[in-house]
C-alpha cells in the first residue's frame, strides 16, 4: 500500500464490453458530479475488492447473492474474484442508469435495458466460469453435461426453456380437475358448468372471466388452491369461460367481438342456463377489463345484468402501468398495427403466445430464465414439478387486431376511464353506469398491474364497493387459499358507499387494517349477502337448450400454440 492508502497494484480491468457500456451511458445525460462520485465509488471498491483478494489469499466475501451461495464460489479464489467483480459492475451499471437525466419513461427504459444486459453477464450463466457445474460435470464423469445438452436441444424443439417437469402434468388429469361440463361453445370460448358440492346453491349463479392471455386453469391448478372449487364449496353455482387459443384464422377478430360474441354471450348463455335475471360475476387482470366493458356496453343498452362485480388485479385506469409501460408509446404501438393489426399490408397477423411468454418471464430474468438456463444445461437438472409455472409456460396466442385496438385505447391512450370516450359494440362506454357493489383486489407486488392503480378503479364505479389488497405478486397474490394460512391482507372493517374508500391509495393503506392469512375469506364473506337466497343444486348441466357437450375442462384449454 502507499501512504494514500490506494493498492500497489492496479485493480483488474473492467472488460471491454462492461467498459463499452460505461461509457455509453457516460455519454447520457448524467449530471457531472454525479458522474464523478460514481466513477469514484467504483475505483474506491475495486481498489478494496484487489487489496481483499491479495490479502486473503485469493479468496473474498461475496455479498449475499443466491446465484454464488454454494461454497464452491466462495473456496474457489478465481470463481469468487470474478463473481465480486461482477456484482461491482453490476452495481455501477445500476447506478449510472438510475443516475441518467430524461424524463420517466427513457429512464425506465434505460434501467430495464441495463438490468436485462447485467443479468444476462453473470458468470453464473457460462460453464467456464460457473464452478458449481464444472464441479458437477468432473463428478458425474460428463453425465451432467450430456443431461444437459439433452434438455437444451428438447426445449429447442418446444420452443421455450422449461420452468418445471412438464411431462408430469396433464390438464385434465392433475390440473384442472374440478368436475364439471362444457354447457356451449362458440369460435372464441367454451363456457363450463361446475357441479355442485353443496345440496343448496344460492340462486343467483356465479360467472367467472379469467384472462385471455392465459389459461383459465390458474384459477383451478390443484384441488387444494383452486378459486374455482373454493367458490363452489361455499355453495355458488358457477360458470367459467375457457378461451379458445386463437389460430391464425382468426387474426381479424377485434375487441368488439371479444365483448360482444363471448362476455356478453357468457353472460346472456348464463341467464338462459339458470333463469337469472342477474348473476354475480368475476373478472381476472384482462379478464376484468373485459368484463367491466361488456357490463357497460351492456347498461348502454339498458341492461344491469351484474348482482355483483369482482375484479381481481384488473387495470381500468392505465396512467401508470408499471414496468409494461416503457413497451409502450406511439411509436411502438404503430409498428404492431403495421406488422400485425388491421393497418398490416398483408392484412392482421397474431401475436403468438411464445413472444407473450417469452417477454413476461424477462421481467424477472434471473428467477424465469437465467435460473433455468444454468439448472437445466449447464447442470442437466431436471426442474421441480410446480403447477404454477407448467401454467406459466402453458401460453396463448391473441389476434392482432383485438390487441393492437387494446393496446392502442387503453395502455397508450388510457381512453377507458373516460365516461363516453370509447364506443364499443356500437354504444359509449361509461363503467360509472354499471350498478352493482363492486369487490376490488390488488396484490402489493404486483409488477404488472401495480396495486395503486387497481386502487384508481375506486374511482370510476358509482355504486358501493370493497377495495381488498393482498401481500404478494400478480398470482401469487391471487392463488392464496385459506388452508395454507399463507401471507396476510389489507382492508378496511366495513365496505364504504362513496365514490372512493380513500383520496390515495397511500390514505387506504394508512388506514387500512392488515389481516393474516387468505383473502378468500374476505370475499366470501362480502359475496354471501350479494347471492341471494339458497336453493336446492341442479341435479344436471345446462338444460334443454344448453346440453353438456363434454366433460371439464373441455378441449379448447387444452389446445396448445
């Protein structure tokens, strides 16, 4: 050491590729002193992670990090420099993009961009430097690498990286396997039937809209942490919609066909099956989008159809869309209409369900992706069976033209909200017409539909309403069942008939009271006195004019991309 206290010997270079973009985003706007105390901060640390390294004899604390836990980074001096070199890098990538000047969304994307590039550099991620493989590979005498190439070259053919065993799970067979029928089907969804498991149903039925970027089966994974058995075991009489996965053929079908030809034929087919005049109704994420449409389409044209209205992580209000946001602006939706909705030259295309999948899991990249990569070929693991992520990667394709107009009204132009600024169907959209009490759900971690926003719902119903949040993410959130006494919630003690529970979502959560365990409860609860009174359960599905067609879950779900 000198009398300065800086190392005798230089640190290690940084790499062209980390120098490289450094220096692009040096080049940003990034205030000057800023700039300097980061540069500063990096040379500080690089210089103590040389003099750490010298002085432990090639060995360093790693900071706490799950990719470089196992103790072979840490016994092996070269894995463990190179993995505490990484991080620092990693750290003043991140700084500097938090650091850029612009306005919110090019640092969003900035931050994004640089976070994907970090993640994807990990040594953790390349056999040569991941001592935890190389290992493996010298004890099972190569068997790891040949398992592994084995699995790169089978998830080549299927088009996406495996998350779980997906030949241990069939829909049908251990998922979705709550009992019912398929009562009608058209070309966009199958409506399904459950049957009864209780000897009294109450008299107005339950129909449930999940998203259709998904399957529905999230909703009924096993019978332990299934919504759908859950809602049927306290006595509801419930109808689900399976979406149809769209084929190429229907690249030319549009919003208004989804609201017209399957939310609100589900909801009319469901009055005919039950002789309900209204129905208590579910919407999930897109789900709710749709459905809240349909129901004001529907009170356009004089029809209050809905006893009740829940929605769970549904975006009505897309001022702030989270971390989806920095995929949107003109430009980029303009490019979807000219590629692949209705502007296309060669007329709509579809969005295919592997570009879906593959663009949600790289919000989390390193548990949805660089996980698996390094598990699956670099070690010849197989991964765990989870219900969850078989569904996960179970995708589905949209139309362009639907999405594109979805894209375009709500993520980038946020018309939804305003009362008769959407004509859909043919009729102003105005969601402050529908009259039912509404039971809004938001997960606080949710990165796709932020809980603040689903909070900005409150605002748009007219009539009485429950906001409900829930700890966790997007699903995990959602899938919360009571028997596993999982996780806690946040409400108020008593439902409020103003326009909105709180004036912020920050007021609500202040004075919002946190409960353990599932919402479920809640909802049940707040559900029962919207249901009616109990009757005796059918003792078959449909009826006359809506005969069971074939067992749950039917075909369509089982349809894959």
């Amino acid at each position: 050491m000198n009398p300065f206290g800086k190392p005798m010997f230089s640190p290690p270079d940084m790499g062209p590729e980390v120098a490289g973009l450094l220096k692009t985003l040096s080049q940003l706007q990034i205030p000057p002193a800023e700039l300097a105390h980061i540069q500063g901060n990096y040379l500080r640390e690089a210089g103590e992670l040389w003099n750490a390294s010298l002085g432990g004899g090639g060995k360093v604390t790693l900071p706490k990090d799950r990719r470089f836990s196992a103790p072979e980074w840490s016994e092996n001096p070269l894995a463990g420099f190179a993995a505490a070199t990484y991080l620092l890098n990693a750290r003043t990538l991140m700084a500097l993009a938090e650091a850029v000047q612009g306005d919110a969304k090019t640092r969003a994307r900035i931050r994004f961009a640089v976070e994907q590039w970090v993640d994807a550099a990990a040594p953790s991620n390349f056999l040569a430097l991941n001592p935890e493989a190389l290992k493996k590979a010298v004890d099972s005498k190569g068997d790891s690498l040949t398992q592994g190439l084995n699995r790169l070259l089978g998830d080549l053919q299927q088009g996406h990286v495996s998350q779980t065993d997906e030949s241990l799970f069939e829909v049908g067979r251990n998922v979705a396997t709550t009992e019912g029928a398929v009562v009608f089907e058209n070309a966009l969804f199958q409506l399904i039937e459950y049957k009864p498991l209780t000897a009294q149903v109450y008299e107005k039925p339950m129909l449930f809209v999940p998203p259709c970027i998904n399957k529905f089966y999230i909703l009924d994974l096993q019978p332990d942490n299934s919504l759908i058995r859950y809602t049927v075991e306290q006595g509801h009489r419930l109808f689900v919609v399976s979406w149809r996965n769209p084929t190429d053929d229907m690249a030319a079908v549009t919003w208004d066909d989804y609201i017209e030809q399957a939310a609100i034929e589900a909801i009319h087919v469901t009055q005919a099956i039950t002789g309900a005049k209204t129905l208590d109704m579910l919407g999930f994420c897109v789900g709710g989008t749709i459905l809240s449409t349909a129901l004001a389409v529907l009170a356009a044209r004089g029809e209050q159809p809905a006893a009740s209205l829940t929605l769970l992580t549904t975006l009505l209000e897309f001022s702030n869309t989270g971390i989806l946001d920095i995929f949107v602006d003109e430009a980029s939706v303009r490019l979807r209409e000219v590629t692949i909705g209705p502007d296309a030259p060669q007329g709509p295309g579809m969005l295919k369900g592997k570009e879906l999948a593959s663009t949600f899991s790289f919000l989390r990249p390193n548990d949805l992706v660089w996980n698996y990569v390094v598990g699956n070929y670099l070690k010849g693991e197989t991964p765990p069976p989870f219900d969850l992520l078989y569904w996960n990667s179970d995708s589905t394709n949209l139309p362009g033209a639907m999405y594109c107009w979805y894209l375009r009204h709500t993520y980038l132009q946020n018309e939804l909200k305003v009362p008769g600024k959407l004509t859909v169907c043919g009729v102003p959209v105005d969601l402050g017409k529908i009259e039912a009490p509404v039971y809004l759900y938001a997960s606080r971690e949710d990165h796709i539909v932020p809980w603040d926003s689903a909070f900005q719902s409150t605002r748009l119903f007219s009539g009485e309403q429950r906001f409900v949040l829930g700890a966790s993410g997007h699903i995990a959130g959602v899938v919360n069942p009571p028997a596993k006494k999982k996780r806690n919630y946040w409400a108020h003690d008593a439902a409020t008939t103003d326009t909105a529970p709180a004036e912020s979502a920050e007021a609500w959560l202040a004075s919002s009271t946190s409960h353990p365990g599932s919402w479920w409860t809640d909802w049940a609860d707040w559900l029962a006195p919207h249901a009616g009174k109990k009757k005796a359960a059918p003792k078959s599905y449909g009826n006359r004019q809506h005969k069971a067609i074939e067992p749950a879950p039917g075909r369509y779900v089982k349809a894959k991309v």
